[in-house]
C-alpha cells in the first residue's frame, strides 16, 4: 500500500496561507460556487489541494502539483454531501471524473447551473429579453419624485418594524438606535444619518453624537438609544415595557412594518438620504392594489417548525411569503414569471437560479451595513432565520449603484462565473507585496464547461466526453458499480448548527411555484427524513455512518475517504467518530486547514471562533495495518502530533484561537486511537481520553495571566507543552 501526501508530508500550512487570501474574496476567486447561496461553503484552493494531495504519493512535491497543469485523468472522486459543488468543480478542473449527489434539491439545482455548460451569447439575449419585457416595470416601482416634480430613482427604502403596546395600544417602532446609515469606516467617513423620534424627519449627524436636534422639529435626543433593547421595548407614550416576542406571537401574523427613509440616486450619481413624502406612500398603495389585482401564485407554502425556523414562527410567520413586502411580491412574480416564459435550455435554468439567489437580497428579513462596502446585508447573514427590526429593501432590478440586485448580480455572479468557468485560475501569494496579497496563476486547469450526466449513467470507467455526473437524493443509497470510486472528499453537514433543508425551504418556496418545469420538482419542502443532520448526536452519527458505509461499498480498496470537520464540543467529536469507526474505516491521518470566511458574521461574533478545518484521512479498516496504542500513549502522540503542527502554523505567522489547538488536538488523538483497535473498542475508550484532553486545553488557557503580552505563538506551543508533560 503506497501511503499518500495527504496522509503523511501534506504542507497543510503552505495552503492555508492560499486558502486565508481566497477566504476574503471568495466569489472572485471561485465564482462557479457562488452563483447561488449555500451554507458553510469550503474554499477551493483547499479541496484542490486535498485531491492532489490524495492522489500523488508522500514523498512527491505537493505544491509544485499544485501550480502545474496536474492531470488526475484516471481518478474517479465522489462527493456524497456536494452543497455548491467545490469538491466536484476542483475534481473536474483536474481531470476527474466527478460525481456528485446532495439529498437537497436546491444544491443540485444550484451546482447543475454553476457546472453547466452555458452559451454567453444566448444567455445574453434572454437577459436582454428580461430586461424589455420587465425590466422597466421593475424600474417604475422604485421611483420617487422631488419637490419640483421630476423622477429619480430609489436604491434602497428603509422600513422599521412596529407592534402595538400591550397597555396603551400605541404604535411602538423597534428602533434599537435611530442611526440608520453609517460608513464602514466611520473614523474616516464620520457622518451618519439619523431619523428624527418625533417626525418624519432625516438628517445627517456625526457618529460620536450623543444628542442630536431635529432640525425639522426640534426635538433633541439619543440617536443611539432607540424604544427597543435586546428582547423587550418601551413605550414611550405609557412607559410600559414589554417582551417583543410574546407581543409579536400574540398579534395573529407578523410585525407590521412603517417605511420611514429612502436612499436616491441623483442624475449626477450622487446618492442622498431622505424622509419618506406622501408620493412614496401613494407608490406603494399602488403596488399593494396592483398585486391584488393581478392575483399572481405566491409562494404561500407553510413554514414547518424546526431548529432554524422556530425564531420566525414565535414571530408571527406562517408562510414563506409574508418575509416580503406587497411591492417585493409584485417585482418578484412578475421576474419570475418572466423567466419561466423563456425558451428552454440551459440558459432558462442559469436565469432561474440567479432569481432565486436575488431573493436572499430582496425581502424584509434584509438590512442596511451601510456605505463603503456591499449596502445589503443579506439575509442569511446570520445562518440562521433572524427576524429583522430594521428591514432594507432594495431596488429589485437595480442601477449601476445598486447592491444585491437582479441586473448586478447577473454580471457578479453568472457572468463572473462563466468568465471563469472557461479560463479558470488558481491563487499564489504575491511575495512582492507586504500585505500577503494573490495573484492569479493561469493556464493551469481544464475549463469547467460540461453537459451534466445523472449518476446513474455512470458505469464504472471514466468518460473523457463527460466528466460530471450529478444527482439529486440520499446519498445512503448511491447508484454507483462496488469499487467504482478512487476517493471519496466531501464536507458533511453539522448535526447541531445549520439545519440546511430548513433554511432552503425559502427558496424552494418560489423554485417550486414558479420553475416547476424547469427544476423537474413541486416538492413544497426539501426536508427528508434521511437528511443528515439532527440534533441528537446518535441519530446524527447514524445517518452519518449509513452514508460512509455506502461510500465503502463504492471505494476501491486502496481509496480514501476524506472529510473536512470541525466541532467545539466533545459529543461532536464522538458522533463523528462513531459514525467513520462503523462504517469500517479507520482514520489514518488528519491535516487542518483553513475553514470558510474569516469574516463571516457567526464566526466575528463567536467567543472563541474556529478558523480551522481537519481533513480526517480515512481508509477502509482493513488496509489500516498500524499497531495499537494505549490510551496513554495514544493520548501522548496526539499531543506530539498536535504540537508539532500548532508549530507549523506558527511558523507562517497563523494565530490560533483555543477552539482551533481543540480542532487540531481532538483530531489527532482520534487518530491516534484508530490504530489497532477495533472499532468498539475506540467507541468505548475515546470519550474519556478525549474528555480529558481537552479539559487539560482549557485548564491552561485558564491560567494563563490576563495581563500576559505573549504572542499567540508562544500561548499556543506552550500550552501543548505543558500538556505532554
């Protein structure tokens, strides 16, 4: 058995420093894997580096692979968890016949469209279609007028959601602060607009101001210090506090919502903030009777409890489309329907898709994060499904100026992703530039332009005419030949954070109502039964282990299996490894590297936020020949293995957080505990050794001095000093 790169040599540190420069900029550097939203999205350079790493031997140069024109010609890999794709789009730049299968039909749709080959001209006459067909309308409905009568266009309204005061039945808005546009940058930038708690008014102020005067009313106040707080409100004619959420469940549907700014764009490009006027009233009166007179189909499916829906129906929702306003439905069936009118193809499909990513732009659970980076908050920002107080809506179709709108998204997302797709590039760190910036290495890989094949027509060969087979279900029953797959490289889902069918079920809503023919499906929810992902760590390592035992069945002898994981608690660790051991493999290896965004919303506000991903390395538990460990000795060659690579990253100049040395340590003594024995024997001793473990990380991160000015280079190699001792 020849050990490869990936299990013993992999210069996981080299391409994290790649993968931290991709990390920042990801739908430039990876677009195909961007055309649509999906969750927990892994970054390309990563996996690439992954399936050279799995496939060239230890002793081979993995970096200079890397940035050749490698070809795995003769490599069959299988994603049984693809999401949006990264895996199978990596595998097929190589050369790889790449299969892949998500039991969620919004991935499938989403990596069909991103992998497809897609014709740029005919795609441009049908957006040029939209655009006669609807476009001006869409353009209409975000107009306003000034003073002397003459249009100009609205980019955003802002709209804060209100609930009647359970004493008084006074109107309360939820205003946490009455500032509502600011710069990113505000020391550079220090104006802010702020929205008067008398009148109507809107005016500019400085961003350190702690009392403001209105200059229309002269009311003085706290922009800062708005009627809601955290989880309860004032009123402010009675005084009465109350618990915004036992308001909203008790009100028989959703907040109400009052539009109180808009943001317009000038003839000379100029953009002003300004007060809501009785013609914009009127405007969306209008929309409101116009919607019910057309009386198009509305995504009126039910939203169905559950871990990442709850919040909203404590809120009052009950179907997908109350999250949108009266002038967000008029726009948004009427593109739909649009799309659906065109002539089928290829192209059809890829202007479905990118409606349906516009919808997490375009509804009333999006927000402002204001100027001097992308205007929209999107709203899944937050993974989950957060109840918005200060909703943005945006121009549907958009200007030049515009931020999450059809007409800009069409040349960021789809256009970037052909440009892409027919001259892909790979990311270097350009050693000429201080600041670790990339550069783009081309000529490297094969371009990404293929007629989708459904997994069952795979027969067990490699097919030069067709490289990419996709399919849509459980991937616990695969439609693949025994011992037809090399590797297998895949990013599971997590069992207890983001329940994907949960939150897919938004755009499945409108796919299903509008794109039927299109998408081939009229299912009204993507949630299975057999989906992996639950919150009880059993349930999740079985249905985990059901799909790893089908890709067992599917790997040749000598293939790997590889996953990328990361968990902060222990039972993550455990069902994980529960499910590898009993489905007959043993981990051999395990290499981290660097997770998704750095500056992802769940990550920036997370105590101690994990930055690293492991590859746990996995081969079928006969070809693991190894000699058994005790615990003790298992434990100390995780913590020899563990230090050595928290050295490595030091090296590079890479922090870690303690939930990092915890990834890469857990992994380690997993690793450690796989030799040798059998895997009941694992199930039975890990907990303990692993309990232990990390309760030694957090009792040195404990009594490290608070007023210590060591870097985290010295805290981390320290603390896995400390611990070997």
């Amino acid at each position: 058995m020849t050990l490869k790169s990936i299990e013993n040599g992999f210069p996981f540190e080299c391409f994290t420093e790649v993968a931290e420069i991709e990390s920042f900029r990801r739908e430039i550097y990876r677009p195909p894997y961007y055309v649509h939203k999906w969750w927990a999205r892994r970054l390309g350079s990563v996996f690439r580096a992954a399936l050279i790493g799995a496939c060239l031997p230890e002793d081979e140069d993995i970096v200079a692979a890397f940035y050749s024109p490698t070809r795995l010609d003769e490599t069959v890999v299988l994603d049984p968890f693809m999401g949006s794709g990264t895996t199978i789009g990596e595998a097929a730049k190589l050369g790889c016949t790449a299969i892949g299968q998500d039991i969620n039909p919004v991935a499938y749709r989403a990596v069909r469209v991103a992998l497809a080959k897609l014709d740029p001209s005919r795609l441009q006459k049908c957006y040029e279609r939209l655009e006669r067909e609807t476009g001006a309308f869409l353009r209409s409905l975000y107009k306003t007028t000034t003073p002397e009568g003459k249009h100009r266009d609205v980019l955003y309204y802002f709209w804060v959601k209100t609930l009647p005061c359970p004493s008084c039945e006074e109107t309360v808005d939820l205003f946490s602060s009455y500032v509502f546009a600011r710069h990113a940058y505000p020391a550079r930038h220090p104006s802010v607009h702020v929205h008067c708690d008398s009148c109507p008014a809107v005016f500019p102020s400085h961003y350190k101001a702690e009392l403001v005067q209105c200059p229309e009313c002269s009311s003085t106040f706290d922009p800062s210090s708005g009627p809601a707080r955290r989880t309860k409100a004032e009123c402010r004619s009675c005084g009465d506090n109350f618990r915004i959420a036992e308001v909203a469940s008790g009100s028989g549907g959703p907040p109400s919502h009052r539009m109180y700014a808009k943001l317009v764009l000038n003839p000379n490009g100029e953009k002003t903030y300004e007060s809501i006027t009785e013609h914009d009233l009127r405007s969306y009166d209008r929309c409101t009777a116009e919607l019910e007179r057309r009386d198009p189909p509305l995504p009126q499916i039910q939203i169905a409890p559950g871990h990442n829906t709850n919040q909203i129906l404590k809120y009052g929702y009950s179907s997908w489309d109350q999250l949108f306003n009266k002038r967000q439905l008029l726009g948004l069936t009427d593109l739909a329907s649009s799309i659906a009118d065109l002539p089928s193809g290829p192209e059809r499909e890829a202007l479905a898709c990118l409606f349906s990513g516009v919808l997490e732009f375009n509804n009333m659970f999006a927000s402002y994060k204001g100027e001097g980076t992308g205007a929209v908050r999107h709203m899944f920002s937050h993974h989950i499904l957060k109840p918005e107080r200060t909703p943005l809506e945006a121009n549907i179709w958009g200007t030049p100026k515009s931020s999450g709108a059809f007409s800009t998204l069409f040349k960021s997302r789809l256009l970037r992703a052909i440009n892409y797709a027919s001259n892909p590039f790979e990311i270097a760190v350009d050693t000429s530039d201080s600041g670790g910036r990339g550069k783009k290495v081309r000529n490297l890989s094969m371009p990404l332009n293929f007629e989708i094949r459904e997994v069952e027509e795979f027969q067990g060969a490699c097919n030069r005419e067709s490289s990419v087979y996709l399919s849509c279900g459980s991937s616990a029953q695969l439609d693949l030949p025994d011992d037809s797959v090399d590797i297998v490289l895949t990013d599971p889902p997590f069992f207890d954070n983001v329940h994907y069918s949960e939150l897919a079920d938004f755009f499945n809503a409108w796919q299903s109502t509008f794109f039927d023919d299109i998408f081939d499906s009229n299912a009204r929810t993507t949630r299975k039964t057999a989906e992996v992902q639950d919150i009880n760590p059993s349930e999740f390592a079985r249905k985990l282990g059901d799909v790893f035992s089908e890709c067992n069945r599917v790997l040749k002898s000598e293939g790997l299996l590889v996953f990328s994981y990361h968990h902060s608690r222990d039972d993550g660790w455990l069902s994980v490894a529960d499910a590898v051991l009993g489905s007959g493999f043993s981990v051999v290896a395990a290499q981290p590297v660097k997770s998704e965004m750095s500056v992802a919303t769940p990550k920036s506000q997370a105590k101690e936020p994990i930055d690293i991903d492991v590859f746990l390395v996995c081969r079928p538990r006969q070809q693991d020949s190894r000699e058994r460990f005790s615990t003790r000795e298992a434990i100390e060659v995780a913590i020899d293995q563990a230090r050595a690579k928290v050295g490595r990253f030091n090296n590079v100049g890479k922090i870690l957080s303690r939930g990092d040395t915890k990834v890469i340590l857990a992994s380690e003594l997993i690793v450690a505990m796989s030799a040798g024995r059998e895997a009941s024997q694992i199930v039975n001793d890990l907990p303990q050794a692993l309990q232990e473990v990390l309760n030694a990380i957090d009792r040195l991160h404990e009594r490290q001095s608070d007023d210590s000015q060591r870097g985290q280079h010295a805290l981390n190699t320290e603390q896995l000093s400390l611990l070997g001792t």
